[in-house]
C-alpha cells in the first residue's frame, strides 16, 4: 500500500493506494470504528462493491446507511442530491454520519457536495472506482453538481478525511472509460512533471495492461503531482489552473459535440494535441515534445484530432470557458514538458491552428490510432 | 462608526456598525470597486433599500444585479435558492461577484448559502436590517435552508468578506420582530458577559426606545460577545453551543405551536427563563439572578412563560433538539449570569419544572408582562 498526503494544513489528509483496500478491514478502521456510515453510490458500482464494503466495516461501523443513485452524469443534479438529503434524514444521520462516496466522479462529486451541506457540514471519505476519480476528482476538494445552465456551476470546495483507492477495482471498468483516464494521468505529467511523463511513455504499455504494481505507481505519482498544485493553491486562485492544461479545447469539444458525446477525458486529449501545438507555435514547446504528448494520448487509445467546427463556432465554445476573462480564451501552454503556463491567442494564430485541425478529422474515439513512439 | 473584528484566522472580517453606512459610498468602496455585485434581497426590504444602496455603489461598482426574493421563513427553500442560482447564472455572473445579502436572517442564510456554493464559493458581505440579523446571524458564517424534514439542515460554515450593519433601518422594524432581537441581544448577556448583562439592565429604556447611539452600542457589545465564542469554536464543535441557552426550550416550543406562531426570540425568551430556572433547581444560579432575566426580557416585550403542552409531547419534541444526544435532551444552562455549562436533566426534575409552568401560562406574546425590576 502506498499512502500520498495531500498537505493543507488542518485540512489534510491522506490518500490511500493498492490493490484490496475495499477488503482490508484494517484500513476502514480509522474512519469507520463506532460511527454511522452513509454510503452513496450508484446502481451500476454498488451491486459489484458495496456488500465488500459492508462486510469490511461490520465490525466497526455502528451501522450503515446504502444511498443508491442512477448512474450517469445526467444524473448529477439537485434533484438526485435531495435524493441523498432525504435519505440521510430519513435514516436520521446526524452531524456525526461519515459520508463514503463509492463510485466514479460523478458518486463523488454529488456525495460530497452532500456532505459539505448536510447540517453544514458532515466528515466524509472518497473510495473512487474510475481511473479518472482516482486520479482527479478525488484529489482536490472538488464538490459539486451541474446546472442546467452549466456543468460543476453549483459546488463547494471541501475535502475528504481520506481517499481510499482499491486498484483492483479498476479490473471492471470498461476500455473506454479507463482511456479516459489515462487522459488526466498523461495530462499530470505533460503538464507539470516531465520526469513522470518519462516514466509514464515507457510504463504504458504496461498500464494499459493494468498490471496491478505498475498500475498502483502511475496512480500514486499522478496523484502526488496534483496533490503537490492543490496545496500550492487550495481554491484555484492561480497555480491550480495549469491542471486544465488541454481544457479550453476540450470544454469547447465537449460542448460542441454535445455532452456525453466524447467522454471528458477524450476531448481533453485532443484539446491537448492541440494546446501543445499551440504552445509550439508560440515558440515555447519543441515540436518533438508536442509529437510525445500526441503519442502517448494516441497510444492510450484516446483521439488525437479535434471534431471539425466552424472557426466562429470554435471561437464562441471557447469564449463560454470559465478560464475566458472578459470574452478572450485562455490556454493553459507548455514552456517545454512539465512547466505549463497560462496565455491568450490571438485570432489568427488560433484559425491557422484549427483550420489544420480539420485534416484527418475523427469523430470516433476508442481505437488506437497509432503505436506507440511510431 | 464603530468596528467589530471576527477573528478567523485568515477568514477573519470587520463588522461595521453605525447609523447611516448604507448611504455612506466611502463604506462601500473597499467591496464594491471594480465589481459585480448581484444585491440578493426581498420584496419587504428591496423597495425600502436597494435603490439607495445602488445610489452609493454606482461610481464604484462594474454593474449591479437585483434577485429579489419573497419574504418569510417559508420561502427558505432549494426552491427559492435555486432563484437565486438561475438569476446568477442569466447574469453570467463570474467567479468574482460579490454577493450583497441585503435583509434579515432568511435573506442572509439563503445569499450567504448562495455565495458559498455558486460556482465553488463566491465572496459575499452582509447588510442586515433586522436587530435579530445583526447580533445574531450576521456573526459566524452559518448559512442555509430549510428542508421539509427540518430547519437548516442544508448549509455550510462560510464567512462574509464583511458585515456593515446601518442601525438606522432598524427604525422601519415591526415592534414584535425588534423584541424578538432583543431576546438574543439579553442572551448574550445572560449566557456570556455578566457585565454586559448589567449594562443592558440600565440601558433597556434606551435601547426600547431606539435611542441610536444606545442602539449602536447594544449591538457593538453583542456582537463582540457572538464574535469571541464563534472565534473560539468557529465551526460548532463545543463551546459555540453555549450560544444556544434556552433554545432547548425555545425550540421545542417553536415546533410545539408549529413554526412561525411565535418568533424565534419569543420562543428563545420563555426558553431562558425555563433554564434559568432549571439552573436554580440544579442549585447553580441564585434565584435572584433567574429573576433578573426573566425581567429583563419581560420589559423587552417578550413572553416569560412557556405554552402549556403535556409532559410527554415537552419531552418528544426536545428530543428532537440537534442538542440531544442519544435521545437524551441537554441544556444550556448557568452557572452564574454569563458563565454557561451543558448538562442533562433527570426526566422527574424536568417533569416538575415543566408543570409549575402552567401558572399563568400564555401563549400571547408581544405585550410587556412587568416593569424593569418591579
């Protein structure tokens, strides 16, 4: 088991990594001993985990509370989180309840939020079931629902008293999804770690295999790069924002195509094919870095080039960015692999770039599109 | 002018207090410079001051957005938080808004809940106009709603960038609302600061009378008492609940006549005489001490006597309390004026405290029972 501690301060708090931490009772003793525990999950993970989950806690936990959501983002909305109210009040939870999001990122977006705001606040720990939990949502303090106006529009940050995650639980998750995730971990590195992008280009195939031990290290180094930004900048005030490296791109992707179409993780990718080419022709990345970021993404089983859009059509997705300061996109830029920055574009640069995109367009992500280093 | 400070750390704020800062754009500029405000009020307060608080933002503020809300205790609901979500979001209402929660408690518990989820946490200050607002809500960060299953239950701890509080709208308050504030001013007293309790004893012909300068000074004084206990325990784990002396009571009889028959503070008012007087009985107040806050609140206009229910239902309904722990109510209690402790009550001690108040039991607040020390 490896343990990576996201440092803030009073609110701290570890995070927990290896294959069985859902069986091992000795792990859960520290949060569940003598406490009321207010499971939520969704209907897809909670009849393949949530009965381990029990059975690890039974001597422990005063008893357990199951919240059973849909599954799928269409679901994370104020009307599912008054679903975990209600039954939290049903079953008379008080301030002392430990909230236990199991599931993927949406599970722990809503569980969270849920325990931000129950009675102003209940203790709450994450057990991810998704890479990209795993790696992302569940580092952080990212809470939140969508609005129909907009995604993650309504939310708190406030973190967990830990996060557990089992690898082993990422033998169910489907090829895609687990693609998806690769996404962050690639991101992580080519972002902000050029020493883990090394390692991570020669691990690949490796991690795609999901051998358990190679598996288990991707995750703990990707989430000691994020846990290193979040403590720099708990509240996204500056520094955090080079985790949205491919962003911009990508929010525009995803909007474009309509969410859910591609997964996050897949528009990211693409968003940051094309924020490392943008990088390149700022003159600040190399374009032997930029075709490394592409190969890894491209190896990973993730798409590589962007959906054909107008450029007027591009320009207007990209200006609804939360990054977007008084209508003009912000790019998250590489200085160089592992040292990104924050810059704007101008229009023409950004219509030559994505008038190029539109050679070899795909709107199919899923199948490599090329082997590794090739 | 005078100036609290809430110590948090670096969540720390200044409560401004004075007649006329509402008018004052000097007041104004350290929050409103360069910014969105989005002003959250309601349909009693906006038409009495939100045209003159826009009056003294207009040279400073980017632009000013109204969400008016409707009044009352029974609008502070998801529905009616959601209003105040979608009037953000039409907005476009960025990450730098601030909000202006501009009322009494509901107004402030529903913009401050707002302020602490729109888009992960937004700044906000408080304006409140209503006695039981400025000495009460306004100080400690709690925000939130109401559910169908019980009183703010959905909510978070989130600090105000600032509080400025202009004493002069206190003189458009309803007589029953401004006694009803009264009740919390006396409990900070009776509960915290034996000195304050015995300067108020003076002052209350004054402050009655809405004499400002008194007036400003009751509230500085009681609002230093809230901001010392909440800087000691800001997030409700211990001390803080020494805030809550006689709502063990007050609660139970606020739900016993069905919420909104009588105030909070009325119901808070017969509460602390009944734990007063539970305080003698456990032999830790002198009972000429009982009688000082029982007359204290009688010349506040507040009722001293608690509705008549049967034993049974006093018990059901303080075991409902958030205080009770395991089905056993506790109380705030004396051990001296300003010197509170929690403890529990035998079932038999409580049974007789409780008949002996159907004496002259009434259900009428509102008019004054006795003189100032009869």
């Amino acid at each position: 088991m490896t343990t990576v501690t996201v440092d803030l301060g009073s609110r701290s708090y570890p995070i927990e990594i290896g294959p069985g931490l859902l069986d091992d009772s000795s792990c859960w003793e520290p949060y569940a001993q003598g406490r009321t525990l207010a499971v939520v999950t969704n209907s897809t993970v909670g009849p393949l985990y949530a009965r381990r989950l029990c059975k690890s806690v039974a001597g422990l936990a005063a008893r357990v509370v199951m919240v059973e959501l849909p599954d799928g983002e269409e679901y994370k909305t104020s009307a599912t989180l008054n679903r975990v109210y209600d039954a939290l009040l049903e079953a008379r939870c008080d301030r002392q309840t430990l909230i236990v999001a199991l599931g993927g990122g949406v599970v722990g977006d809503i569980a969270g939020f849920a325990a931000a705001t129950y009675q102003r606040g209940v203790p709450f720990i994450q057990v991810p079931t998704t890479l990209l939990a795993q790696v992302d949502s569940s580092v952080g303090g990212k809470t939140g629902i969508n609005h129909p106006r907009g995604k993650n529009m309504i939310g708190a940050f406030y973190q967990p008293e830990a996060v557990l995650i089992d690898t082993a639980t990422l033998g169910t998750l489907p090829d895609r999804e687990f693609s998806a995730g690769l996404a962050e971990v690639i991101k992580h590195g080519a972002a902000c770690d050029a020493g883990y992008f090394a390692w991570l280009e020669n691990e690949l195939p490796a991690v795609l295999a999901r051998h358990p031990a190679t598996l288990a290290e991707a995750i703990a180094g990707s989430c000691r790069i994020k846990a290193r930004v979040v403590a720099a900048d708990e509240r996204e005030a500056g520094l955090r924002a080079v985790l949205n490296f491919g962003h911009t791109f990508g929010h525009a992707i995803e909007n474009g195509l309509g969410y859910g179409t591609w997964l996050h993780g897949e528009a990211v990718a693409a968003g940051m094919v094309l924020a490392a080419r943008l990088s390149v022709d700022m003159g600040s990345l190399e374009p032997r870095e930029a075709r490394r970021i592409r190969d890894a993404l491209a190896y990973a089983r993730l798409p590589v080039t962007a959906p054909v859009f107008e450029f007027a059509r591009w320009m207007d997705l990209m200006e609804l960015d939360k990054k977007a300061s008084a209508g003009t996109p912000r790019f998250v830029l590489l200085r160089g692999l592992g040292a990104a920055y924050i810059a704007g574009a101008s229009e023409e640069r950004l219509a030559a770039l994505l008038a190029t995109g539109e050679e070899g367009a795909r709107t199919d992500p899923l199948q490599p599109l090329a082997g590794p280093n090739p």
